[in-house]
C-alpha cells in the first residue's frame, strides 16, 4: 500500500491530505481565523461552580467559558495550584489516555453506575486555575478542558507532577515495551511522568532523550509565563494542524510527503531533520504550475465530503444529514438489484456501505452520536456481518469509537469522540436565506402571512400609507401575479402599500414603516 501526505498552502489556508493508494482517507484544514485549539494551555480564572451537573465554568477570555467536569479534575491539579500559590484544592486521580488527538488525561466511565460519584473539589469563584483544551468549541458550546497538563512531543507525551511511566498499547512487542519503559525511567527527572507513543518504537535512547529535553524546556518555558500572566491569558500554544499532522501521523509507513510551499517544505524538512532524520528523504517539494490537489485527484474527492449524498460503487447512495442532537445515515440501494435475490442485494449494499461510512466518519471529523439506518436485513448472520465489518473499519480510526450491534429495526448506533468541529461546520455558513433549513416559503404563504400582518396592522394604527421593505428575494415573489395578490390586498383592506427593496434584510422578514413620518411601525403589531 502506498500511503502519502499531500500538503497544500495558500495565503488564506493550508490543507493536508492522506491518501491510500490514491484513495482520501483523513483530511485537514487549517484556517488562520479557526485556528487549531487543542492542547493549548491557559490561565483561567473560575467564573461559576455547578455541583449539581458536576462541573465548572472557567473563563479563559473567549466568547464561551470553558467546560470543566469534575472528572477532569486529576490528582496533579494540587501540585499546579501550589505553582500558582494556590493550594486550596481537593481533587480526585485521573486514568492516563495515549492519544495524539488527546493532550490530556481523560477519565474512562467506571463500570458500576454505583462508582459514579465524582468528589466536588473546592474550587471556588474568581480561583485562578491552569487548564488545556481537550475539545474545541462545537455551534454555541465553549471548549472543554482539563485541569492535568501534558505536553506532547514526537516521541513521547511529557506529564508534570507526575510519577507515572506508560507505553503505547499500540506498541504490542513485549521486549520493546519493556526496553522503552526502561529507557523512559532513566531519563526521566523526578515530579514528572511520561508516555512513549507509538512511533517511538525502535527508536534509539537518544531521540527519546532529545524528544524529553525539548519538552521540559517548553515546560520550563510555561513556568516562567505564568508569571508574569494575569489571567485570563493563553500560556502556551500546541502546533498549528499542519505541525501536529506532522508530529502525530508523519511515520514509517508514509511513502512520501509532497509539499507544494517552498516556505512550508523548508520548516517541516527543517524539523524533521532534528526530530527523525530517517524520515526527511521522504518529503519533497512539488514544482508544477498546476495545484498539487488537482494533481493527486483529490480535490475531487474533496467534493464528496461537501455534499449530503455520497455514492457507493455498486450504485447504491448514503444520504448524510446533520441535525442538532445527532448525525443521521441513511443506506439506500439506487438501482443496483445484480442478484434476483433481494437478501444478498441488500448485504452488498450494506456491506458498501459499512466501509464507506467509516470512512466518511474520519473524514468529515464527525463525531457525538451517529444513527445509521441500513437496508433492512432478515438473516441474524448478515446483520453481524455489518456489525462486524463496522468494527474491523473503526479500529483504522484515531478517535475513539463505540458500536451498538444492529436493532430489529436495521438501525445501528455509534457514538464517535468529538476533538473538533467537523469539516462541514468549519469550511460552510449557515444560508441566510433558509436559515439553514435548505427550505423557502412558496408564494401562497407569503400573501397569506402578509394579509394576516396587515389585518393586525390596520387594527392597531391609524395608519393608510405604508412602506413594506423586505429583501429583494422576497419582494420577486410578492410581486407575482401583482394584480391578483399585492393590489388585491390594498383595495380589499383601504390602505396604500409600497414594496422597498432592502439587500441587508433576512430574506423572511419583513418591516413596515409610515409613510408619512419614516417611522418603524412593525412592533405596534401585537
């Protein structure tokens, strides 16, 4: 298998692209206005306190406060609360998480419902706290954060004020995990843990060494910030997404890297050189007057993920729609029927399916829960057919993911983790047109709306001479038929009405204004 990274940068955006033998499989997108939120650390200072959904808000100058549950409150916070000169803090153990896509420790749901309690730890208003983004903030959410820091490296994630030592469980070799454990506890200085990711395997003590010092000289870096910070304030900033796909995902089994930005090639070649050497033959620059995505086939590719209908290759469709609680998949066949037998129809189609979802899952970054509604199957042997299928796809997956075998109904449900928004959230705008809902009135309603509005209008002022603006849109359909509907109304309830285009408006409001004084009259209408 050929696996490659396709970098594109212009001065509004870079895009990194992975491929499997041409065939798109994870995409990003770097916007200088969205940037990348996850792993950064702030200095926040605690807003409110809410025991009764067990968790804090913390402010930390954005829009939104942050989100802080109690179960991202680690046993480490104490000791970052006496470096602020704070110890005031009770605070409960957190399970360590490898994960390039997770900076900090996050807490597993216990298995007994009865060991759900989670300690309130005495935080209180106006406490100043160190926290790091674990989720970037989703429509009207704020970020979600956590109170144990961990910076993370190329080789391996360093965790202040803390003892521990993990290896990646990626890593399945038993004398490898053991000869990275040892060299980890020998390099590693007291008050700090440690956790060798998976593409330090095989690699020699001294890039692990060199990985750690760059690592505690950012610590110490963060330590001199604080400071001379009052909060709220940004501490440290993580790697931009370009840098972190870099970081994260640039391994042994990537082929090549193409580049198509002189300035870009020179920083990544510049960085990999000192991080793993090995690797820097692999990235090269791309010389061509035409865009390297049309060159690679992808930006058609990229097409696909923009859209709500996504093709299969037998001919079937999925149809992907997002809603406010949840992502709906719906699996239709089209006109494949290859077979007479409608069973073994719909398992090809399923099975199509199955693996094109998860693909769309990565590749759209969509996570919370997803519902898929597949075509129906009678055998109980196809149906673990999909399920199974679903699963051996996932475990491709970075993000954490969850699967509910197939319900009677052909429904299968998944729970995805959410780091981030996903691709249609942050490349598209809701319509100020539809407001979203793909949706317009038909023309009937809008004379229908218009003629209740001025029977209200007409009882509550005195006024005959009117002003109707409304958008441009709007008024074209207004005026259709204008003899039949607009001047029927006007002889029907004696009053004058004068349709003004306004551009700045919603295109279904409308506002009525006098004639006569310029005044807005559209609140004097109960």
């Amino acid at each position: 298998m050929i696996k490659e990274i396709i970098i594109n940068s212009t001065t509004t955006q870079t895009r990194a692209a992975i491929t499997e033998d041409g065939y798109l499989v994870d995409f990003f997108v770097d916007y200088p206005e969205n940037r990348r939120m996850v792993g950064d650390v702030y200095l926040g200072k605690v807003a409110r306190v809410l025991p009764g959904i067990k968790a804090a808000f913390i402010d930390i100058g954005m829009k939104h406060d942050a989100f802080l549950h109690f179960s991202d409150i680690g046993e480490r916070t104490s000791q970052f609360q006496e470096m602020l000169g704070d110890e005031d803090s009770d605070v409960e153990e957190d399970d360590d998480e490898d994960s390039p896509q997770k900076n900090g420790p996050v807490t597993k749901p216990p298995k007994d419902h009865q060991e759900t309690q989670v300690a309130i730890p005495k935080l209180h208003k106006g406490q100043e706290i160190l926290i790091q983004i674990t989720k970037e903030p989703v429509n009207n959410k704020g970020v979600r954060v956590t109170s144990s820091v961990s910076l993370p490296g190329r080789f391996c994630v360093l965790l202040p004020f803390d003892n521990k030592v993990g290896v990646s469980k990626k890593i399945s070799d038993f004398k490898e995990r053991r000869r990275l454990r040892h060299i980890a506890r020998s390099i590693l200085p007291e008050r700090f843990g440690l956790i060798i990711r998976t593409v330090a395997k095989n690699q020699p003590e001294e890039a692990l060494k060199d990985d750690l010092n760059a690592l505690l000289k950012t610590w110490e870096q963060i330590q001199e910030t604080i400071k001379t910070e009052e909060s709220p304030a940004l501490i440290y900033q993580d790697l931009n997404t370009t840098s972190s796909v870099i970081r994260d995902l640039f391994t042994s089994d990537i082929s090549k890297v193409f580049i198509d930005s002189k300035k870009l090639y020179k920083q990544i070649k510049n960085y990999v050189e000192v991080v793993q050497p090995g690797l820097a033959d692999k990235i090269e620059l791309f010389k061509s007057n035409n865009s390297i995505f049309d060159a690679f086939k992808i930006e058609e590719q990229i097409k696909t993920l923009m859209g709500r209908k996504v093709p299969l290759p037998s001919g079937g469709y999925l149809i992907i729609e997002h809603t406010e609680a949840m992502v709906v998949i719906d699996v239709n066949s089209g006109r494949y029927a290859k077979s007479k037998e409608q069973e073994l129809n719909s398992l090809k189609t399923d099975l199509e399916a199955s693996r094109e979802i998860a693909r769309q899952l990565r590749l759209r970054d969509i996570g919370g829960i997803i519902v898929i509604d597949f075509i129906d199957l009678e055998e109980d042997r196809n149906r673990k057919k999909i399920y199974d299928e679903l699963r051996k796809e996932f475990r491709k997956d970075r993000a954490k993911v969850s699967v509910l075998p197939m319900s009677d109904f052909g429904l299968v449900q998944i729970t995805r983790q959410r780091i981030r928004q996903n691709i249609m959230q942050a490349m598209k705008e809701v319509c100020p047109y539809c407001l979203g809902t793909g949706l317009l009135t038909k023309h009937s309603h809008l004379v229908y709306d218009l003629e209740d509005t001025i029977k209200k209008f007409k009882r509550n002022t005195r006024e005959r001479s009117v002003i109707i603006k409304c958008h441009p849109l709007l008024a074209t359909k207004l005026k259709e038929k204008k003899f039949k509907n607009f001047f029927r109304l006007q002889f029907k309830y004696f009053i004058r009405l004068k349709l003004v285009e306004d551009e700045t408006m919603p295109l279904g409001q409308i506002k009525f204004f006098s004639k006569k004084t310029q005044k807005e009259l559209t609140d004097e209408i109960s």
